[in-house]
C-alpha cells in the first residue's frame, strides 16, 4: 500500500513539472537553425598544424524572453598542412608486426615518412545565449556552447628499409626482413566550452541571418582528462608504439554565418496580428471607397 502510495507521489511530481514545462515552453519561440561555418585551427601542440576548413552545425532551440537554450550537432573535417614528412632516426619503436613482443627496437639512423590523416571533428553541443540587445529586427546575444566532440585521425610511420623481423635472434641463417610499419587509428572524445557572440538579423516573422564568431576551447581525451602529461611534441617520446600517436589539447575559431527558421506560439500570434491588421486596413479602404 505505502508503494502504491509513494508511486502516486511521484506521479504527481512528474505531471505537475511536465505541466509547467509545457506552461513555459508553449510561449517560447521555437526555432531550427543551420550554420555553415570556417573553422580556424589557432593552437595544436606545437607541431602538425591542421589546414582551415568549412564546416556546419545544425540544431534546434526554444527563445524564452532573453533566454535561449537548444542542443546543436556538426561535422569539421581538417586536413593536415604536412601530408606527409621525410624523418630519420627513432630511439624507441614497437612495429604494427611487433605486438606480440614486448620488446622495443633502436634505430638512430632508420629514414622513414611520418604521413598524417584529416581529423575529423563531431561536435555535441548544448547552446545557451543570454540576449543584450532585443529589438524586432535585430538581436545581440553573448553565451556558450558546451559539450563534447568526437574525435577521429590517423598517422603512419613507414621505415625506409626493411628490418629484420627478429633482431633478437642469433640463428646463422638470412634473418627475415619485414616492412617497418608503425599505424594510429584513433576516435575519442573531448570535453569542449566555446565562449561566442552572436548577431541576428530579422527577415521576416520566420527567417532570420544569424552570425555567430566563437572560440572553441577542447582538452585532450576525457579518458586521459586527469593524466598530466606534455605530450605535445611527439618526437619526444621515448617509446613510439602503435596507437601512441595523439593530437593533445587544440583551441579553434569558428566564423558561422547561416539562417533559423521560427515557428511557434509567437510567430502564430505575430501572423495572427499582422492578418488582422491587413483585415483592418482592408476595411478602412472599403470604407472610404463607399
């Protein structure tokens, strides 16, 4: 019976929140909104900077007096400004063929080429934008986006020569040569916080040109979030193994310029008061006509 009674309770929480969600969200103005942006890389490490490109974002949000809220997803993929970079020497190395031994290989004077894949960008985005300036035409707003991005990107150092399979061993025989191959393929995900402005123009009750500059600030993998190391130069790593390579904490501009779409309960009622307006002026005109 106390379950029964107790599940009633929080029944009743659950449907009176709703009710209020409902109350407040039936006057927000909801709005859709797609942005086609530059992304400008300003800080990676030290080294391996990545090229600008263009990216989007779409999302959806509801405006609520000078308050608004909504949840954005994007796509940014950088290409590298070295493909690929000519190299010798690796104090330290485990081959892709080398798993299976945890030995490390020495090589001072081995040539090889470092090549470096896009890094694709995925962000997860809760947006929040504090109106300054609301006017019917135009809207000034400071806020930020807060929330995730997936990362993916690649890396591949190819020796030069062959090297022998098994440096270890004292056999008399031709030793086996193998292809020195050390291969990351990576996906993780980044904790990011934008700082931004934003600038919005009104076209009409229903489209409006937003403008958005913002600074993207993104740490290094949420799994190593609490691991203090200075991993910006790679080179500098005393053991390079497969999977070891990794893009550390990056910041990037955005320069977003795209357009939202409005509808809901104040557009209605805006189009509502224009019609009845036309209907008034028409009336006025037959009016006078007669």
């Amino acid at each position: 019976m106390n379950m029964i009674i107790e599940f009633k309770n929080k029944l009743k929480i659950i449907l009176v929140v709703v009710i209020l969600f409902i109350g407040v969200v039936g006057k927000a103005q909801f709005r859709v909104m797609v942005t086609p942006s530059l992304e400008i890389p300003m800080l990676q490490g030290f080294k391996n900077r990545y090229n600008t490109t263009f990216g989007i974002k779409a999302g959806g949000f509801y405006e609520w007096r000078k308050l608004s809220l909504g949840l954005s997803v994007g796509y940014h993929s950088l290409s590298p400004s070295d493909e690929t970079l000519n190299r010798r020497g690796l104090k330290q190395f485990r081959l892709d063929s080398d798993n299976s031994s945890p030995q490390n290989r020495y090589c001072d004077t081995c040539a090889y080429t470092e090549e470096f894949g896009n890094l694709t960008m995925i962000p997860i985005l809760l947006e929040w934008n504090q109106y300054f300036l609301k006017t019917e035409k135009v809207k000034l707003s400071f806020g930020f986006n807060v929330g995730f991005r997936i990362y993916s990107y690649s890396h591949v150092i190819r020796l030069a020569d062959p090297i022998e399979k098994d440096p270890y061993s004292y056999s008399s025989s031709p030793p086996e040569m193998i292809e020195g191959v050390i291969t990351t393929d990576k996906k993780d995900v980044r904790l990011n916080v934008s700082p931004k402005l934003a600038f919005e123009y009104m076209i009409n009750d229903l489209f409006s040109i937003y403008f958005e500059p913002s600074i993207n600030m993104q740490t290094g993998a949420v799994g190593n979030f609490f691991i203090f190391d200075n991993d910006d130069d790679f080179f500098e790593f005393d053991n390079v193994y497969p999977g070891s390579y990794t893009i550390d904490q990056m910041f990037t501009a955005s320069l977003g310029v795209g357009i939202i779409y409005n509808f809901g309960y104040p557009a209605k009622i805006t189009q509502r008061k224009e019609v009845e307006k036309k209907h008034i002026e028409s009336e006025k005109i037959e009016w006078i006509e007669n």
